[in-house]
C-alpha cells in the first residue's frame, strides 16, 4: 500500500515538474507575481481566482499599476482584459511596453477611453521610436469589452509592430528601413487604471462620477513570449524565433482584411490623416502594410 502511495506521489511530481518546465516554454506564467509587480497603490489591486487572475481599482483615493518584473526584445504579449463597465466616462485603462529610457524612449500603448453608459469604449494606440511619439490613432470598439474577456496583444519583431483586438489587427508599424523603428531597446510591460477625465472622454466634456466609484478592470491569462533581458544575448536576433518566422513577418489575407475592415468602419482619428498636425504624412504612414 505504501509503496503503491510512492508510485503515484511520484506520477503526480513528474506531471507537475512537466507542466512546469511547458508554462516556461510559452511564457504563460501560472500566477501574476510569477512575472509582475504592483507598481502603484499595493491596495488597490487585488489577486483573484488563486492568483490567476486580478482586479485593478479606482477610487477618489488613487489608481493603480503593474509592471513585468523583466524586459523584453520582440515578442508577443497578451492578456485577457474586461474593462470597467456601465458609466466608465473619465476612466483610462492602458496596457502598453515601454523602455524606460527617457529621450530616447520606445514605447507600444494601447489606452481604453471610457464612455457613458451606452456610448462606445475608444482604444487609443501610440508608437514611440527613439523618443519622438504623436502617432495616435483611434478606433472605437465593435463590442463591449466590459461584457466579457477580450485578448489584447501587442507583437513585435524585425519587420513590423502590430496590435491586435482578438484576432483582428487594429494597427500596423512597419519597419520600412525608412522609419524611426525600436530595434536595440529592451521593454516592460505596463498597465494602469487611472482618472484622466481632464482629456479621455469627448475631449474632456464628459466627467468621471465619482458616484459610480470604485471601478473595477479585470485581467487575466497573461502571455509574454520573448526575448527576456538580460538572458541569452543571440535570442533577439536569433530568426527561428516563432516570432520572426515567415508566417509572421506580414499580416496574412485574412488579417489584412480584417484590418481593413477596421479601419474603414470604427477608425475616428489617424494623426496620418490630420493635416492640421501633418501638413506631410510622416514617412511611417505611407510605407503600406
Ligand atoms: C464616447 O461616445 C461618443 C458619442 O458616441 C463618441 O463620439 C466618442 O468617440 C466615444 N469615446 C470617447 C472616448 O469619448
């Protein structure tokens, strides 16, 4: 009996050392402070779900923050994120990669822009290359992404920057050889539910109420696969990568479609297209996908 015990505690140690060594390979970590740390207001985030899963707050006293605890050369980052529902006017809630690097910053953002009850959630998204941002675009969300869990995920290799919603491309940045291009600067990933209603919604005219507070943002599955920095000095040029494969370099048939499709029906602001901004698109807005 007590050797038959044996055998199977050490079937069961053997699944999990296995399951283990799996979650490094494709970066899923099991737990949040596997691969982040609270950033802002430690008590206003709160571990759900056995550490599986968070929920971020905002109230009148303070927002709050995470960060990865390493830096990433290319990759993929993902995360399933339900946003703050009903009257989130006011509310922003971004998820973006960011060097740390001062005036010579890269940094990926998505920012989701709250709105009245009813009216649609914006995601805002900016590219900054070597210090120099002002590339907002704007898209408003076919869905409510307070309803449910959406993936959000920014990718990232040689070739070109994409931001996805579900499976559909929002945004392309493509590394035209003519173009400001983050190629050389490791980054983090970020996310903060904060008040921003000086700006967020309608421009600033709608404002948070505070009556509706706390407001909540839930996330969950989070997915980095990457290079990590410091760790092996050939993986970010290293092509067999999955993520530099060919499948990936361009958008595929479907995907272009699909981003076509965006930006022709929710796309309401391209700084590509604001001449009051740009009297010349810059270069990065001609270079196709
Ligand atoms: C909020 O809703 C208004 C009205 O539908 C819309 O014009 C705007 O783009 C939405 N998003 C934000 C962030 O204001």
């Amino acid at each position: 009996m007590a050797l038959l015990l044996r055998k199977i505690a050490l079937v069961f140690v053997f699944i999990y050392s296995v399951s283990i060594s799996l979650i490094s390979v494709f970066g899923r970590p099991a737990t949040f402070v596997e691969d982040f740390r609270v950033t802002w207001s430690e008590n206003h985030i709160r571990q759900i779900e056995g550490g599986r899963a968070i929920q971020l707050v905002l109230d009148r006293y303070a927002g709050c923050g995470f960060a990865s605890k390493r830096k990433y050369l290319f990759g993929r980052v993902s995360m399933k994120i339900k946003l703050v529902p009903g009257d989130s006017a006011g509310t922003v809630t971004a998820f973006y990669m960011n060097s740390d690097t001062d005036t010579v910053r890269d940094e990926l953002d998505f920012e989701f822009l709250g709105n009245r009850t009813g009216q649609p959630y914006t995601v805002q998204t900016n590219v900054f290359a070597h210090g120099k941002g002002d590339r907002e675009q704007r898209v408003n969300l076919w869905f409510d992404p307070a309803a449910d869990f959406h993936t959000y995920s920014i990718f990232w290799n040689h070739h070109h920057i994409v931001f996805y919603v579900d499976d559909v491309p929002i945004r392309v940045y493509k590394n035209s050889g003519r173009v400001p291009y983050p190629t050389s600067q490791p980054m983090g990933v970020y996310s903060t539910l904060w008040e921003a209603d000086d700006w967020a919604t309608r421009g600033g005219l709608e404002k948070i109420d505070w009556s509706k507070a706390p407001f909540y943002a839930y996330y969950k599955d989070f997915d980095i696969e990457g290079c990590t920095v410091p760790g092996p000095g050939n993986c970010a040029t290293n092509p067999s990568n999955w993520w530099e494969t060919i499948n990936y370099q361009a958008l595929s048939a479907i995907e272009a479609r699909k981003y076509r499709w965006v930006r022709l029906n929710h796309m309401i602001y391209d700084y590509c297209t604001d001449r009051s901004r740009y009297p010349v698109a810059p270069p990065e807005c001609t270079a196709g996908i």
